[in-house]
C-alpha cells in the first residue's frame, strides 16, 4: 500500500481527521463484497498480504473507532489496504489478452455485447469490463468489429498508429506490425479515425476506407469501396491491391502458419493485386510465383521463391 494511503488510513482509525481515509474506509465498509475477491489477488501480492498479516499480529496494535465499535477493524483495513484499496482503480481496468496463432481465426464477446473476429497473427486487449466514460481495447494485427451501440460511452480501438472511436457500428481495422500501411473499412455506421502521429482525423461512412502511410504519416480516404470486399478474410479468401511482396509473404504465412522466404531480394520491391479463393498454399505460392515471373522450391518445409 502506498505510504501516503496507509498513513491516512491510519489517521481515521486512530480517530484523527482525515478526510481521505474515512472516505476510502466507508467505500470498503459499504461494499466489503464489491473488494474482497481472493481471486483478484495475484500470486506476488499474497505473500504481501501474509507479511502484512504477520506485522499487525506481532505489533498487537489495535486501533479504536470513534462511531464504530469493531476491534479489530484495523487489521482487517490493513490486510484490505493491501490487497484491494491498492487495486481500486485496477478492479475497474483488470485486462485481458487474446491472441490467435498462425493460421488461426477466433471470435470473442465483450462484456458489452460487442463482438470482434480476430485474424490470424493477432493480439486483443480488452477489459473484463468496462469502466467510466469510454469503451478502449488494444488491437495488434487485424479484426472486425461489431461494436454495441452506447451513445454516452465511445468504443475506441488503439492501434500503435491510429485510434479508431465510434459509437456503434460494423468496421475491419487492419494494423499489422510489418505492413506499411493500417486500415480501417467501414461496413454500417460512422467512424471516426484519427492519427496517433500527427492528430490528423478523418470520418469514414459505409463503403469508405481510411489508410494510414507509415512512409508519409498521412491519412488518405477511400470511397466506392464494395460492402462485400470488407473482412474477406473471414471468409478465407485473400486479397492484395497494389501489396508489397514482403507484406504478401507475411500474409500468406499467417494465414497458412507456412514459413516463406524471399531467396531472390531484387524480388522485394515489386507489388502484387491478387485475389485468392480457399486455395491451398501450394497453389497460392505458384500463383504469387507466376505473377512476379519466379519460381519456388520446398526445403525442410520452407518454401523459398527465387
């Protein structure tokens, strides 16, 4: 427990003013439940807690109340203090993690009714539940969003280069850490995108996608874009327009969790537009061959395009 919290505490037992430790004592006092939950404890800090433990018994201090007769309410705040009014603010922003593997796609719930697809590659972070006046996760990698609808509290996903906030609506982000460029697609609803480099924003409506360009740090929006091109991925289907090889790579290993590599690097800057339909990696890999005039072996699992 911090030693400023411990001492105010301490102060209000002791029945000395203290405003700040009769207000955290009455918390406690009014929803012992709402803070004592073994489970919210993790490992490192239990032991914080038998030490604790240890000290007010050795110590045999009891503090006395002026308008509440408990006796050994002090020993229960302290061995509270350290285990639940240090957590307070962590109860309302305990964190989880999804991440999908290589060739892996999953779907999660969030505690708000908003449903989200996770790509191959990628990594969720999200609350158990949401607190306050926002609705934040953190996207790493791709996914699309069916967000609940709650005006008075904005769902906002951060990527390391964009936050993406709406109110309730349908979208794909895209922001994969070897890509050149993150995306978002927007199937219902309106979206507001802003750059996290430059606080440039843009709002993009159904059939419009917004692009950010790691090499100019700029925003650049898209119209006419096919309702039923969005989050095509969920539907095992690929597809590239104007993609740099390398990110074409990385794609596909993804996707196939197969390991790809560029023998030939003269290779890396071309750009490919393809369309790939449930097919199996070796046709993909012939496929991405003939486009770029090259071709490809297979060593010890790896395929090598040369």
């Amino acid at each position: 427990m911090p030693e400023k919290l411990h001492q105010d505490i301490k102060l209000f037992l002791q029945g000395k003013p203290s405003l700040k430790g009769e207000e955290i004592w009455n918390k406690w006092y009014d929803h012992q439940k709402d803070f004592f939950d073994p489970a919210l404890i993790i490992e490192s800090d239990r032991s914080k807690l038998k030490k604790e433990i240890r000290q007010i018994k050795k110590s045999e201090k009891v503090f006395f109340l002026q308008n509440r007769n408990w006796a050994i309410a002090a020993s229960l705040l302290l061995l509270m203090g350290l285990s639940f009014f240090v957590y307070q603010s962590s109860i309302n922003t305990i964190t989880k993690q999804y991440t999908t593997k290589s060739g892996e796609h999953a779907k999660i719930m969030l505690s708000d009714g908003t449903k989200i697809w996770l790509n191959a590659g990628s990594r969720l972070k999200y609350p158990a539940k949401f607190k306050g006046d926002t609705r934040e996760v953190y996207l790493t990698g791709e996914a699309f969003f069916d967000v609940a609808k709650d005006k008075k509290h904005p769902f906002i996903i951060h990527t390391d280069k964009m936050d993406t906030k709406v109110l309730g609506t349908s979208f794909n982000v895209q922001a994969y850490p070897d890509h050149a460029t993150q995306e978002v697609s927007v199937l219902t609803g309106r979206v507001n995108v802003k750059s996290t480099v430059t606080e440039e924003n843009v709002y993009v409506t159904p059939g419009q996608k917004v692009v950010f360009k790691s090499k100019s740090n700029k925003l650049q929006a898209f119209t006419d874009i096919p309702l039923n091109s969005i989050s095509l991925w969920r539907k095992n289907i690929i597809v590239f327009e104007d993609a740099p090889l390398p990110e074409v790579i990385a794609t596909i290993n993804r996707k196939y969790n197969v390991t790809i590599e560029i023998g030939n690097k003269d290779l890396n800057n071309l750009k490919i537009s393809a369309y790939f339909k449930e097919l199996p990696v070796e046709q993909v890999v012939a496929l991405v061959c003939n486009i770029i005039n090259a071709d490809y072996k297979l060593e010890s699992g790896t395929y090598i395009i040369r």
